[in-house]
C-alpha cells in the first residue's frame, strides 16, 4: 500500500506505484502541492489506483477531497488499511506512508 506523495515518476504507468508492486495508491505524483485544494499548475493532483479483483487498472481523481487538509486524511487512510489487514492471511504487509510536508533535499 503507498499513501501520500508518490514523486518517484510517473511519465508512464509503469512507473506509478500500482505498477511498481504496491497493492493501492492514495496520493499525489507532483511536489510543491496546497495542501487543501491538492492542485498544481491548475490541475487536481489527487487520486487514488488499485487494480480490482478482474486484474483491471482503476483510477479515481478525488475530487471529493478537495478542501480537507492532506496531512489528516493520509493519516486516516494508513489507519484504515492498517485496521482492515487481515492478520490470519500468511501474507506479509507493507505499507509506504509519505507525507508532503515541508523539507530540504
């Protein structure tokens, strides 16, 4: 599972998180984003991809986001999917929480 700021890539779909071998992506491709309209250079940059149980590619722009502050709803999407793991399944979990916040290369 990857929450927040993907900026790794993402030129073509494989190069995005759900290609690269994470079971879901909730986030954001591009840095330097307002943390509560979640748009750069006048577009949304907010959606979430998973593939679904046909092996099929979703997308969603979150458009349902917009106004709330970015930080809190990534917290509460890795508590969701931490909460929702199925603990008796032998199968490892991983989940790559990125914040957006502010810092320096």
């Amino acid at each position: 599972h990857m929450v927040g700021k993907w900026h790794l890539g993402f030129y073509k779909w494989a190069y995005t998180p759900v290609y690269r071998g994470f079971d879901d992506f909730f986030g954001m491709y591009l840095g330097c984003q307002d943390f509560f309209l979640h748009n750069r250079d006048g577009g949304l940059d907010l959606r979430s991809h998973r593939f679904n149980e046909k092996g099929e590619f979703e997308e969603r722009i979150r458009w349902d986001m917009n106004g709330q502050y970015s930080p809190e709803y990534y917290s509460q999407r890795a508590v969701d999917i931490i909460r929702s793991h199925d603990k008796s399944r032998d199968k490892p979990f991983f989940l790559y929480l990125a914040y957006q916040n502010a810092h320096s290369p």
